[in-house]
C-alpha cells in the first residue's frame, strides 16, 4: 500500500511540476513576443500593448465561468469596467511605460529580449493564481543596460494572460 501511494504522490507531483513548466515557458513565450513584436514595429505604440493585455472580453468571460470559483466581489469588479474605461486604464499605463521609455533614450527597433523572471502567487489578482513577472530586456543601441519591466500575469484556467505591464526602470549592468 505504501509503495502505491508514494507512486501516486510521485505521479502527481511530476504533473504539476510538468503544468507549471509549460506555464512558463508558455509566459516566456508571450514575453518574447511582446519584445520582437515591439521591435518589428520600431515603436510601442498603443494598439501592440492592447494586443498583448487580456482582453476586458476574456475577463468577462472568466467572471462568468464557475470553474474559476471568482468571488462576487471580484465579479462585481470586472462587470463595473465599461470598455470605454478599460481602454482609459490600459492608455494610462501604456502612456506611463512611453513617457519613461522617452526619458531613457530606448530606442524601439533595438530592443532584444534577455529573460522573464517570476514569483508565483496562489492568490494573485481578482482573486485567481498567477504571477509577478520581470521582464528584461536590453536596447542594442546602449551598452551594458538592461531595462525591466513589471509584467503580470494571471491564470484563467490553464492559460497565463498579461493583466498588467507598468514600471520600466533602467538598471545598469
């Protein structure tokens, strides 16, 4: 009996530890392409941050489903944001990444992805898991400089959505 049980405490650890890393690699991805869409473009403009929040849709979506077990008050949160003040929520973050972008010189077209690190966080934001995400980048037109940015993340399910990116902060080598 015990050898079956440590089996099963075995089996399932390695299919958590298996999830988890998909997770990642699946955050590490959807980081990646943040930065190369970014530089694709030569700018981060509005409509390429937008493309890589979770939609106020999705939310929505997610409030209604029972299988995330969100509270009431948390459903109560979402289902208050109109679009119109969705949008003005992402234009204020996004304006505050572009205005210090602006006074570190980063240069759009440079920018290469380096890593994404992470803490996981079982009770995140509106009450689902996720995960407090640093992004690090670099702008090959300045050296020995990396450039952080907050990106968090949150679990709908199975799958990691960017629900928020502020804060880029210059950090020296």
């Amino acid at each position: 009996m015990k050898n079956i049980t440590t089996a099963l405490l075995l089996l399932l650890f390695f299919q958590l530890s298996t999830a988890q890393n998909e997770t990642v690699n699946l955050m590490k991805k959807k980081a990646y392409e943040l930065i190369e869409d970014i530089s694709d473009r030569e700018a981060f403009g509005l409509s390429t941050y937008k493309s890589h929040m979770v939609s106020l849709i999705l939310l929505n979506k997610a409030a209604d489903s029972p299988d995330l077990l969100m509270s009431d008050e948390d459903k109560e949160i979402i289902k208050a944001v109109s679009r119109t003040r969705y949008a003005e929520l992402l234009k204020e973050d996004h304006d505050g990444i572009r205005d210090a972008a602006q006074k570190l010189n980063i240069n759009w077209k440079k920018v290469e992805y380096v890593d994404l690190l992470y803490k996981t966080r079982a009770i995140f934001k509106l009450g689902q898991p996720g995960y407090e995400g640093l992004l690090i980048f670099k702008d090959k037109s300045q050296k020995d400089v990396l450039f952080t940015l907050h990106v968090d993340f949150i679990m709908l399910g199975t799958e990691p959505y960017i629900i928020e990116m502020v804060d880029l902060k210059k950090e020296d080598k």
